[in-house]
C-alpha cells in the first residue's frame, strides 16, 4: 500500500517561513515536495507515495479603500497576490501533488489592525490617529479548506487507496476525520512542523513526526 500526504496550505506556509525565512514561490514548492517526499523514509524503507494533497485558496482579487490613506487598493496586484499565485503554478507542475482550492469569503472580509497594533491599542498605549498604513491588513477567512481535507481523508480511507496517511496541520480541525480513518485501519500520523499541539490530540493520532528541519532556539 501507500502514503496519501495532506497539507494545509496556510498552516504549512506560516511555519515553513517561520523556519527558512522568506523565498520565491518556486523554492517553497520545491522544498515543500521534498519535505513530502523525506517522509517515505520509515524505518529504514520507502513508502509508496499515492499523492500529495495541498489545501489552499487563491487570492484576494477584488478592489478596496485603504481606511488609513483612503488610496485604492487592487489586492490581485499586490505582492502575497502576485507570490500566491505564482506558488500554485508551481505546484501543479510538481508530480503527483493535487491542488485543492477553497475560497476565501469576501462578504465578511473587512480591514482590521495587525495583532500587535490591536494589543497596543485595546492596552491604550496607542490611539487610532497613530496607525499608519502598515499597520493594518485585510482578513478574508478561509472557506472550504477543512470540508476538503475531511472529504478526502474519508474518501481515501473508504476507497482504501492509501493505508497510511500524514496529515501536515497544526490544529484539532481534523478530529473527526482522523477518528474515521484510525476506525477504517488507516495508520495517522500529524506532522505539526514543530508547532506545539494540544496534549489531548495524541489520543486521536497513530503518531507524531516532523522531518523538516528544526527551527533554531531563540537567544536567551
């Protein structure tokens, strides 16, 4: 049998940056399939590789009026739009890696402080008046994302196409699906990439494996 490898897209792009720093998209698809790829190696044998699953969605394209300039934003010709897109046409050109999309919900997209600026300013360090341009960003949350992750986490237990899945994510999101695939004989294993999980998500897991480099301590 196989390993089926599901990642979350977002979840993967905040800790691979957190690790190697800032890359172009081709670099981070690239080090993204080898990542995959080193997990085959168990116990001294490779695994089969059924396929490499990636959740993400596109980008913002729509149009909008900074609050603080008041200026015209296209957000498709912004810079994470421009390298967002650029990452998936990398990916689709890598073997056997599936792109899966979800949608990023515009109705309830609106403009808010970066957490830091939020703190300062719910603590009254900062006002209003203080916030320059930078200093906020334009949430659109994620649609879509975890039904996919779980449709195929039930798709490939039931199907039987794989016998082992590693699922690349760091929150309890995936509970259900993984408690499906354990009841079908699926061997789970949860690569957080260094992130810390909860205590209580092991009972749901068949084990715990990162292969991606860890990321240095920080200085005392």
């Amino acid at each position: 049998m196989a390993t089926a490898i599901l990642i979350d897209g977002d979840f993967f792009l905040r800790r691979y940056r957190a690790i190697h720093g800032k890359q172009s998209p081709q670099d981070v698809a690239e080090g993204m399939h080898r990542m995959c790829l080193d997990h085959l190696n168990q116990s001294g044998q490779r695994r089969n590789l059924y396929r490499i699953f990636f959740y993400d969605c596109p980008p913002l394209t729509k149009k909008a009026h900074h609050p603080i300039t008041g200026s015209a934003v296209d957000f498709s010709k912004t810079p994470v739009a421009v390298w967002r897109t650029a990452f998936h046409e990398a990916l689709k050109k890598l073997r056997k890696v599936a792109l899966r999309l979800g949608y990023l919900n515009e109705h309830v997209a609106h403009w808010t402080p970066r957490p830091q600026k939020l703190k300062q300013l719910l603590l009254g360090k900062i006002t209003i008046s203080a916030l320059q341009e930078e200093d906020v960003l334009y949430a659109a949350p994620q649609k879509g994302v975890d039904m996919r992750i779980g449709l195929d986490i039930a798709s490939i237990s039931f199907k039987k196409q794989a016998d082992q899945i590693i699922l690349i994510a760091g929150d309890s999101d995936f509970v259900p699906a993984a408690k499906l695939a354990r009841r079908e004989g699926i061997d789970f294993i949860l690569d957080p990439i260094w992130a810390t999980i909860r205590s209580d998500l092991h009972e749901h897991i068949d084990g715990l494996r990162t292969v991606l480099q860890r990321p240095p301590s920080p200085s005392p």
